[in-house]
C-alpha cells in the first residue's frame, strides 16, 4: 500500500471515480461553477467509451432538466420518446402520462454515456480510460487512490462508480451487497391483433425492461411503438 504522497502530475484537487452519468456529470457541473478548477479535476474510468451498459435507458423528465441547465441538448442523442410509463410495487401501480410532452426519453446507454464524456472533454476535463481503482485510503490531509497503472492523490474524491463499486466498499467495509437482476427483453412493438402465431410478429430492435427488487419493478406498458423501431 502507498504511504507518501504521489509526484505533482499525479495530485489532483478533485479525483472522479467512474466515467458515466453521474461521476461526468458532477465534473461538468463543478467546471461549470469553478471553471478555475477544469484542469484539476481528473476522471477514472475503467472500461473505454462506448462501452456496453444493461439498462433500460429511461431518461426522466428531472434528468433531462439537469442536462439542461448544464448547457447541454439531448435531442442529440438518438433516442424515442415513451408517451406513458407503468410503475408495479406490491402489486399495486402507478401509470405517469404527462399531457402534450414524453414520460420518458429513451436512450441507448452506450451513446448517452459517451456523448456525456465527449461534452466533459470539450470542457477540457481530462478522462483516463483503461483505469481500474484497486484501493481508496483517506488522509488527514488528502485521499490516496491506488489503481492498476499508478497512484493519484486528492484533496476530494467523489465515489461514482456504483453501488459495488469500491468507493462503497471502503467507506462501508462491512455492509453486505444486494444484487438487483436486471433483464434486457427483445420484444416487438406492436403484435398483429388477435394473433397467436409467434412467427407473424415484426422483428424489433428491442425494448428493455430493468427489474429491480429492492424498491419497484418498472414495465413500460405503454411506450411509444416508434421506441421498438429505434431502439
């Protein structure tokens, strides 16, 4: 384990830990109210943009607000829209149809994950990919960062990569993890009516479904038919 303190190009003010939605968008956000600390914020990440995410790509209107007030348009993104989304808990549901304007806008993680980390770039933000985090040691003073490639330091790290990421597992050494299955369905958009027949049904490109035990299930019962055409 380090002990010292990292050569000055690998001390950063601010270190990231995790390169999607949330690690790329609290960078923008901090370029955007302390531009003078851009250069000094450095980003990990351990997989390389695009990279492969399983999820179902739903976009609410909260996020797609934030997007917004960090200068950011996510029409430019492929995506569809969802006119309607259905919430189960318990056997109960909650339908959200908001009048003249989506539910949700559905995204190919992939696509929005890199097209967030291209903005973060444009803003000069530095992002390492490739970078895999081994250890997390907190200082009196600052945060040491092991990784497979070398050790950085940090007056401030920011955990963004997931809930078994190892940011959690530092700070929460003996809470035990809860594994949420997550099912990705290719299925048609719209059926022939009245038919039973498997073989007459379009092909679709796919519409995916996230099940998530620990809080709701979400079942998108009334997306857009364009969604199965563009997803």
């Amino acid at each position: 384990m380090t002990t010292g303190l990292p050569n000055a190009n690998r001390q950063k003010s601010i270190l990231i830990l995790g390169a999607g939605p949330s690690g790329l968008s609290t960078a923008l956000r901090l370029a955007q109210i302390a531009p003078h600390l851009t250069d000094r914020i450095l980003i990990l990440e351990k997989a390389h943009h695009p990279r492969p995410k399983l999820c179902a790509g739903g976009l609410t209107a909260d996020a797609e607000a934030i997007l917004q007030r960090l200068g950011l348009d996510v029409s430019e993104v492929p995506h569809v829209d969802a006119s309607a989304a259905h919430l189960d808990f318990a056997g109960k549901g909650l339908t959200i149809s908001p009048p003249n304007t989506h539910a949700l806008r559905i995204i190919r993680r992939n696509e929005f994950d890199a097209w967030l980390a291209m903005k973060a770039r444009d803003k000069g933000i530095e992002i390492r990919e490739g970078v895999t985090v081994k250890n997390v040691v907190s200082r009196n003073d600052f945060v040491i960062v092991e990784t497979d490639a070398e050790t950085f330091a940090a007056q401030i790290v920011v955990g963004a990569d997931g809930s078994n990421g190892i940011t959690r597992r530092r700070i929460l050494p003996n809470d035990s993890i809860h594994t949420a299955r997550v099912l990705e369905v290719l299925a048609p958009s719209q059926p022939p009516p009245n038919s039973l027949n498997l073989g007459e049904v379009p092909k679709a490109e796919g519409v995916g479904f996230d099940i998530i035990p620990l809080c709701l299930k979400m079942n998108n019962k009334s997306l857009n038919p364009r969604y199965a055409n563009s997803a």
